[in-house]
C-alpha cells in the first residue's frame, strides 16, 4: 500500500509531490490524460513568481516534474476512473488496475468548455485561441480582440484585457449577461469594449501563418452572419472540473467543483482525503494558488499520516 497518492501531473499535483517527497512518503503520481496539466497549453507564463523573464508553460511543468521526482516521487500513467474511500485502505481503480494508499491527495484540475467550432482547436494554445486573459492578454497590447461568454468570468476577462488591447469586443448568445450586476455593468460601460449580443461564434479564421485573424458571428434572431477582425479569441465559457470519479463519494457544488471542509481549503469529509488546485477552485484558477493549495494538501497529508504511524 502507497503512504499517499496524488491525482494529476499540474501544478498543485507536483508541488504535492515535491512537500511530500521531502517528507519521506514516497508519493506515487498517477497522471491522467492531460500531463503537465492546463500549463502545457499555454505558451508562456509571465505571472509564475521567481521567472522574471518568462516560462513557457512546458518548461515549467518539466521543471516541475524534475523536482518531484528528484526527491523520490514516482510518477505513473492512469486514469482513475473510480474511487472507493469507504474503508481505512482508499482504493483507486484505472480500468484494471488498482491502488491503494493511506492518503489522496486529488489535483485532477479542470478542464476549460470549448465552443466546438472549426478553427478553434487548431488555433488552440499560442495561435490566437486561449481561455486565460491572465495568462496571454499582455500578448495582445494595442491588438483587437474578442471574448466569448456572459458569466463573470468572460466579464472580468474582457475588463483586464481593456488594460492592453485597443478593442474588446463580447460576444454573447443571448441579450443579457448572465454576470453579476456590478461586472455587467461595468463592462457594458468600458468604452473599450462593445457587446454583441444574441450572437454565436461560428468559426475562426487563420491568416497564411495559420494565427487568428478573424471569426465568423452569426446573429441568431436575425440569422445573419458578420466576420470580425480580432488577433485574440478569449473563450469564457466556464470550466468543467475533473471530478467525475468523485461524484456521490465527496462533496461537490452545483458546477462539480470538489467542496472542502469548510474551516480548511484542502480536507475533505473524508479523513486523509485532500483537494488542491482547479478541481476545488473556480475563484482563483491560478498556476501559482493551485502550487500553493498542492503544497497546503500535502503537509496536511504528512501531519495526518504521522499521528496514525
Ligand atoms: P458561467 O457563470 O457558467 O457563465 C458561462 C457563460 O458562458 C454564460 O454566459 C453562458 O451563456 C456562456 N456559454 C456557456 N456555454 C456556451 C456555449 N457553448 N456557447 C456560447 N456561450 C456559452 O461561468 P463563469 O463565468 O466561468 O463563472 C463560473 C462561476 O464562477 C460563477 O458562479 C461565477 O459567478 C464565478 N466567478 C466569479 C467571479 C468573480 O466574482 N469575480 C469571476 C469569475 C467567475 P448563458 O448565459 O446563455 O448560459
């Protein structure tokens, strides 16, 4: 049996890796279908403390991965499809194979809703199509670009990107923002940014070096359909969290993100059960606070594995 295993090869996966690999626990990391996490579909990070030049986000998870293991972590293939904590031993199953383990530490991350539209995956991570103004806005200084979306999010995405680009134009496909008030409004009242409403993205357009450089709307009360010039298409549909294992085992919201204890950001109901990263989080989504909650998971996991040893 594993002192620990952790779920996911991102940010707060490694970095749980590292604390616990230092602490003498052997961790076991069982990667799933994206390694290195949403990090290694962005081209370069800006924001990750100690990088002052910049990272690109394949590097860093490297770097990551390296020191994880450098330490002793172990790092295996397999999609854990079902769990079963019920007992002392938590048992983890990948198709045929199970695992068991003292502790879990689950950092399956969240995946971000794509519009399913031609174009977009092709120019997907560094060719125009993103979903993280926070992560690639700063490329688009005095560039036109469009966000997707009417939530909070796409709001606050089309608000920071006013902060570099020349035009923001939001594209929704009703004719109200689903956001809350006081983001709805100051959005609609940035001179920055224009809203289209009633209207859905049907299609990016490549210029010859296969980067956005337009995208096809149609306006669906009248049908008609316009193209809009944009070097940018921010997509803020909403996330959908790598949780679906965990369904009727441990607490999740309405949205499916995992709910921790609710005075500390990383147990669970469960004892020797811990959350960390985008899979518990929908606030911040952040590499660094993702890192920040693997390592907080991790040293929980220690401090409980060491009572029972
Ligand atoms: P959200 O509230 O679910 O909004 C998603 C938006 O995307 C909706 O406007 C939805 O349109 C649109 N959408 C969904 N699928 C689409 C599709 N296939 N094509 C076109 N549009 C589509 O998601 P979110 O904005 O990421 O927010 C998630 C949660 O985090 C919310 O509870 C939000 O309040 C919270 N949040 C808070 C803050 C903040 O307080 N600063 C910031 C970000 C997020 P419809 O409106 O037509 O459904």
């Amino acid at each position: 049996m594993e002192n620990v295993i952790i779920l996911g090869t991102g940010c707060a996966g490694f970095t749980a890796g590292i604390y616990t690999a230092r602490a003498n626990l052997r961790p076991l990391i069982l990667e799933g279908k994206q390694p290195g996490g949403q990090l290694t579909t962005t081209s370069e990070v800006e924001n990750f403390p100690g990088f002052p030049d910049g990272v690109d986000g394949f590097s860093l998870m490297d770097q990551l991965r390296k020191q994880a293991t450098k330490f002793g972590a172990r790092v295996e293939h397999a999609f854990v499809d079902r769990v079963d904590f019920s007992g002392e031993k938590k048992l983890l199953f990948a198709g045929d194979k199970k695992f068991e383990a003292s502790a879990v530490i689950i950092a399956t991350g969240a995946a971000p809703r794509l519009l399913g539209i031609p174009g977009e995956q092709e120019m997907y991570g560094g060719k125009g199509v993103t979903t993280c103004a926070t992560c690639d806005g700063a490329f688009y200084r005095n560039m036109e670009v469009v966000v997707v979306g009417g939530g909070d999010s796409a709001c606050e995405e089309a608000l920071f990107l006013t902060r570099f680009c020349s035009k923001v134009t939001l594209i929704h496909r009703r004719d109200e923002l689903r956001a809350s008030r006081i983001m709805a409004e100051r959005t609609i009242a940035h001179k920055k940014i224009e809203v289209v409403w009633d209207s859905a993205v049907q299609e990016v357009l490549p210029d010859e070096d296969g980067m956005a450089r337009a995208i096809t709307v149609k306006n669906l009360k009248t049908e008609e359909v316009t193209e809009i010039c944009c070097k940018g298409v921010f997509i803020a549909i909403g996330h959908v969290p790598n949780t679906a294992p965990f369904k009727e085992i441990l607490e999740l919201d309405e949205n499916g993100y995992l709910v921790p204890d609710s005075n500390s950001m990383v147990k669970t109901s469960i004892e020797g059960v811990y959350v960390a990263g985008d899979c518990a989080d929908h606030v911040f989504r952040q590499a660094i606070t993702a890192a920040g909650m693997g390592c907080q998971a991790a040293i929980e996991a220690e401090r409980w594995l060491s009572e029972g040893m």
